[in-house]
C-alpha cells in the first residue's frame, strides 16, 4: 500500500468535459424526437378528489396519452411506491399507507401528482393540462409535527406514523435523577429543500423487446427491481442507466413517481418519452430535508462527565412514507447518538407525524447530521450553563484513544480515533489564542462576536458490498466498470487513480464506467459516504485476483513456478528472465494468443465493517445588532478520514458539505402556510447559500487509519454537513448569549436574529 499512502492530489478528469459543455446529462441525450410529459400537480395541500375530467386533454393538439390513476389501474399498474417502516416501542408495525404513484381518492400535499399528460411537445402538454378539470372538497391541513388534526390516512388516526425507542429508559432517568446536573434544551432543526443544480428528470424507450430507462439517480440496480415490481416486468427485460448526474446527496437515491409514468408511457405509447422537471416541480415535488423538533437532556456528575442522555424527537415524514423517511431519525440517527462521548446510558425516543407537506427523506447524511446537531448544541449549552470552557468538556468526555475498539450506546463499534489530538489541531488551526483581540475589535465596532465548536462523528452506511470488473480493450485501454454512481464528486477521477497506483497502468488509459445495469452485473449505487471505500475495496480484490490470473499464464509460457513470479504495483518479475511485463503488456500477449478469458476480470467484495470519520468544525462568526444580520468570517476543519487517495477531492467535498450545512443554518427555511401551500417556492423566496456569504475555509487532516478495511479509508461525502450545522449555529448562539439571548434556532437570518435581540429584556449575566 506504499503508492496508495503517498495521497496525491489529482485534478479531476471529468472537469474537462464538463466545463466546456459536453456532460452527458439526461436531458441533453434524451432520443431525438422523443415525446414530453408534464406532470398536473396538486394545488391544494389536502382535499377528497371529487371529479378528474381528462377527455378534453386527451383531445387537444398534439397529445398522445394522458393518464390517471384510474388509467394506470386499467392497464395493471396495481403496485403503490416502495418504502421502508421501523417498529413501534411496543413491537407493532408502523404505519404504512398506501402511497399510489398518481393521486387516487385524496390528494395530501401540494405537489402531488394527479395525471401525467404525454404530448408531442412540451407546449401542448402544458396546454393540455390546463383543460384537465379537477375538482375536490377542502380538507382542512394538518401542518404540525405532532398528533392531532384532520388524519391524513386511516391508519394513523392521530398522524401519528411510528413511536419508536431505543436504549433502556429507566436507566436513563435514574442516572438524571440522581445527578449533580441536568441540562435540558429543546431544538428545532429547519426543514430544507435539496435543491441539486440539475433538477430531476428521466426518458424511456424501447430497445428491441426491452425497456431502457436513463435517469439522472444514484444507482441503477433499486430502481430496476422497482420497476419489474411496478410494471409487472422481468427485470432481465429492463436496462437502467444513470448518465451524468449533477448533484444529488440523498435527493435522488431513490425512485419517484414520474420514473415508472414516464416508462409506462413509452412502453404503451411504442415511443420514448421523456421528462424534466423545472425548478418549481423540484421546490414542490422532491423530498426535503430535515424538519425535526428536540428535547434534550443531558445529566453530568460532580466531576462534569456526563452520565445519561435523553433525547425526546417528534419527526415530521410529510404526506407519505417516503423511502427511508422512517428508518433516518430513528435508526441512522442512532448510530452516532453519543457522538464522540464516553457515556453509556443513553435513550432515544422518536414519534412521526404525517403533514400534508411533501415528503422527507434523505439529504447528506441522512440522520447523522440531525443527531450530531441535537447533541453538539445541548453540549454547547451545558458548557454555559455549568460555567465551564466548551473545549474543556468534549475534552472530559472524550472516549480515550486507549478505548477503542468502542462499542457506543446504541451498539455502534468505532474501531480507532484519537478526537484528542484532533481537537488539540483545531484549536491551534482556528487561531482560538487570538478570538479574544478578534471580539474586541468586533466589540469596538458595535458588532457581536462568536465562536462555536462542533466535534462531530459519522457512520458510514449503506450496503458494504460492491463489485468492480476491469476489461483490457482491444485499443490497449482499460476500463472499470463500477457498482457506485457519481452526482459530482469525481468518481472518474478517484477509481482511475486508485486502480493505477494499485497495477501501474497509466491513469489516461483507464475508462471508469457507471451506471448501467446491463454492463455490470450488481451494485449499491452511491449514498451513505459509502463510494469511495466499498468500491476501491472491491477493486483490490478484482487487481488481486487478476494479478493471480496473469501470474498463471506466465508460469505456464515461462515454466516458472506461479509461486515464485512477483508482482510489485507496476510490473511482473519472472526469476531467472528479463520478462518485466505491465499488465496493459500481458494482456496484449494474452489476447494474441486468443486467452480472451484473461482480458476481462470482476469481483464482489464486502467490508467486514464500518468506518467512522470524524473531526472538529469551528465557526467565527460576527452579528450586526442592528440589522440582524450573520457574517460567516472564519471556518476551520480538521478531520480524520484515515487514509486519503486524493486530498484535492476530498477538500471538495468538505467545502461542499460545509456549505450545505451553512445554507441551513443561515439562510434556507421552507415554510408554508396554514393551508400547506409552499411559501419558500422559488429562489426568490427560498435563499441559498452563495460565494459571497463564505469564507475561504481551513481544512487540514489527522489521520487515523480505519482498521475496517485494508486501505485505512473513511468516507468524507457528507462529513462537512454533518460538522457544519451545529458550528455555525453555536457560532451564533455565543455571540447572542451576552445580550441574553438563550434560545437560538437556525435558520438565522436577519430578521430572526434581530427578533432574538429585541425581544430579550435586559442582558443576561
């Protein structure tokens, strides 16, 4: 592994390509004269469907099909969409309604899909929708995040979806009641819109006596299996392929309505269709982020260690049962429960409400963030409520680095980590010696100050197996074939990289492929910062036994023992000859001696367990009094992700996730009214972050090798979210906290912020 520690920053391959405008995005290679779907949607949050008159549509100009819930019944679409439930405390089911691919008795959010009109253009399909009528009777929004209100669906009476629980409560709430300290605080994490740069869209065709569907997701393999299911096909007549993809993280890892609307039209209609959402669609119809409402208690001893931690969350799931919705506040945000604490006794208690909101599902980091929120903010506000320096007590509660392997609260086993000498390299990296002459300054100019740490963990999730298969081309190329799908983040660059340090074979000749279901036999698709470490996993193990492979044909033309040939990252040593041959060599003399067998080698892999990055974000941040508003000045990372292959990707990616965790912070909210219809529904009332409102970040790295896996990998896909919330909200909530100001919830915007102040009193001591 001598090449793989050196970690050279490598410019990403792909960029070329994509910067001078010849991406390969589905809608740019959607079959020439393809027909256009457009999707009617539901303009009111909640209401019983009264009346659904498509014939004037079917009628006008340039339509071909237009279909509706009774349509998609008529022609044996039956199947509802795919998601996952958890368990209640009790050990009974949660709930699980029925979510129908296009509207049927009730629609229960604004957004949802009520008919798809397929025409020869977008214009008349548009036109078309017009003439739908669609009637329906009020009903009145349930918007809260709690029980109560008009039930969405019979089998929630109360909205209520699950009532979850994990850890033993009693010995929680005996560890409170008889400790020193209690600090309690409640928390409301925003809800948010992913918002990727290339909204979601897809097109579908029939290639012989098969289905091919291309879709801008984050796998293929889940999205094919749901596709036989949905419409009733063998999956070995459906090809799926994920072309360029541009941006994802958790938006679009899984299926969504238009995808089998989309493949049913073109399968009836004998013609490829195709759809595209435009901005407005993205706000309304894809799943958000977040939305969550904390109590939190966390109980210490004299010696200011903690000693139990209770946290109480109500979740809001949206309309539906999305995909993942349940089991992300719940399971995944246990995993990372107790953070980087030395604590034990610890219960997690969760109940969903269904809202007539659209969906919440995952967005970078899926639960993980949510829980190193909750958590880094309750320990910022213990460290003022005992009087005691913030660093100080994650120090005193650091789990040793002599501890590990440790098995946490909720059964996690964190294999290594040293978060001491991590934090020690934050703190000398922020520059904290000189925050005090910083505030001052601040302070002198009328301005508020604040400093705020966050020292998170992440699990990395998702399926730990993976296949790679590398071919050696006629041309003398080689290319990968990869189980992962890149949205961005330079997976071209990265499995090119890795496979040539590992064999020699020289990066410009290597041709990474992704994405497509018939030229790679299975894969987990990307989400869960699993990429990079599943698949470089299986990619040793594919160079491992194809190095075995070329071993043998030597053995057998030189008649040297296999057993004495070596191999050293670049070239085969034969004892005894000047054989040196590359493996682009060998597969030449292979393939001319008609050993096709040689030229193509795949394998599957499994990690035998998770990694867990970890690392220290610290936000300087100074506030206007006056106007409310929060300047973003100084942010610093330093992070453990074990060994890196390229430190200029990774970089990228923490910058990245950082400001996804900023814009939430800042500046991003979805609200709505009290009739659930979308206020925050265009950019001109939903801000994102810009280039402008960050710093030039500081990032640097204290690795600890994971021992999970051969490479010493973690994942860092959405590390920087995960850090970035709750630095930035303790950014903020330090330099509120002199002018009295105790409860302090993203997103701080101006207004808000300027509310905190103004309705504070008096300055608090």
């Amino acid at each position: 592994m001598e090449k793989f520690g050196k970690s050279q920053p490598v410019r990403r391959l792909e960029d070329g390509r994509f910067l001078t405008g010849q991406g390969r995005y589905v809608d740019d290679i959607a079959p020439k004269g393809a027909l256009v779907a457009h999707v009617l949607r539901a303009p009111v949050a909640h209401a019983r469907i009264s009346g659904l008159d498509v014939e004037e549509a079917r009628a006008a100009p340039g339509v071909r099909l237009v279909l509706t819930a009774a349509d998609l019944a008529a022609g044996g679409i039956t199947e509802a969409m795919a998601f996952n439930t958890v368990k209640n405390q009790d050990g009974t089911p949660a709930a699980a309604p029925r979510r129908p691919i296009l509207a049927e008795d009730r629609v229960r959010f604004v957004g949802e899909p009520v008919a798809m009109i397929v025409a020869d253009t977008l214009a008349a399909a548009r036109d078309a929708a017009e003439m739908i009528a669609f009637d329906y009777d009020d009903l009145t929004a349930h918007m809260e995040i709690g029980p109560g209100g008009e039930p969405l669906h019979e089998e929630a009476p109360e909205n209520r979806a699950f009532d979850w629980g994990m850890g033993d409560e009693a010995a929680v709430e005996a560890a409170i009641g008889k400790a020193k300290h209690v600090v309690r605080m409640t928390v409301h994490d925003n809800r948010i819109i992913a918002n990727p740069m290339e909204p979601r869209g897809c097109y579908a065709e029939i290639q012989g006596n098969r289905l091919h569907l291309a879709v801008n997701g984050q796998g293929v393999w889940g999205t094919k299996r749901n596709l036989a299911r949905v419409l009733n096909m063998d999956a070995e007549d459906i090809r799926v392929t994920n072309p360029d993809v541009g941006g994802g993280f958790g938006t679009k890892a899984m299926d969504y309505p238009e995808t089998y609307l989309v493949a049913h039209a073109a399968r009836q209609l004998g013609q490829p269709v195709r759809w595209m959402a435009d901005r407005g669609e993205t706000m309304l119809s894809d799943n958000a982020g977040r939305g969550l409402d904390h109590d939190l208690t966390l109980a210490f001893d004299g010696d200011l260690r903690i000693t139990a931690y209770r946290v109480d969350s109500r979740v809001d799931l949206g309309a539906y049962c999305s995909t993942m919705g349940q089991g992300i506040q719940t399971d995944l945000f246990s995993k990372v429960l107790m953070g980087v604490y030395d604590v034990q006794d610890a219960f997690l208690h969760v109940e969903g409400f269904f809202t007539n909101t659209t969906q919440v599902d995952a967005y970078r980091g899926a639960g993980r963030p949510e829980a190193i929120y909750a958590l880094e903010r309750i320990m910022d506000r213990a460290a003022r409520e005992l009087g005691v320096d913030t660093w100080d007590l994650h120090r005193r509660n650091f789990i040793a680095s002599e501890a590990f392997p440790y098995v946490s609260a909720t059964g996690e086993t964190y294999d290594v980590g040293d978060f001491h000498r991590v934090l020690d390299r934050a703190e000398a990296e922020c520059d904290r010696a000189g925050f005090a002459a910083r505030k001052a300054e601040s302070v002198a100019r009328g301005r508020l100050r604040g400093l705020g740490l966050c020292y998170y963990i992440e699990s990395i999730l998702g399926n730990p197996s993976e296949t790679a298969k590398v071919e050696f081309n006629e041309d003398g190329s080689v290319s990968i074939y990869v189980g992962t799908q890149s949205n961005g983040q330079g997976h071209e660059t990265v499995y090119a990289q890795f496979l040539s340090d590992q064999t020699g074979i020289p990066v410009e000749q290597i041709r990474v492929v992704q994405g497509d279901s018939d030229r790679i036999r299975t894969g987990g698709g990307t989400g869960g910062s699993r990429s990079v470490t599943t698949q470089n996993n299986a990619t040793l193990a594919t160079v491992t036994s194809m190095i075995a492979a070329f071993a043998s044909f030597l053995a057998e033309k030189t008649g040297v023992a296999e057993s004495e040939i070596d191999f050293d990252d670049e070239r085969f040593r034969v004892p005894g000859s000047n054989l040196t041959p590359t493996l682009t060599e060998i597969a030449a003399m292979a393939r001319a001696e008609g050993r096709s067998d040689l030229l193509v080698h795949e394998e599957t892999a499994t990690l035998p367990a998770r990694s867990y990055p970890n690392g220290a974000h610290v936000a300087e941040v100074e506030v206007d009094p006056e106007t409310g508003k929060v300047t973003l000045e100084r942010y610093t990372v330093v992070d453990d992700f074990g060994n890196l292959i390229n430190p200029m990707l990774v970089e990228g990616q923490i910058h990245g996730g950082v400001v996804q965790g900023v814009g939430q912070a800042l500046c991003e909210h979805v609200v709505h009214d009290e009739d659930g219809q979308l206020l925050t529904a265009s950019f001109m009332d939903y801000a994102m972050p810009r280039a402008d409102d960050v710093p030039m970040f500081g990032f640097a790295t204290e690795p600890v090798p994971s021992t999970a896996n051969v490479m010493g990998m973690k994942g860092c896909g959405e590390a920087g979210t995960v850090g970035a919330m709750a630095a930035t909200a303790n950014a903020v909530a330090d330099a509120l906290w002199d002018k009295g100001v105790r409860q302090a919830d993203m997103p701080f915007t101006p207004h808000r912020v300027w509310k905190m102040l103004n309705d504070v009193m008096a300055p608090v001591d």
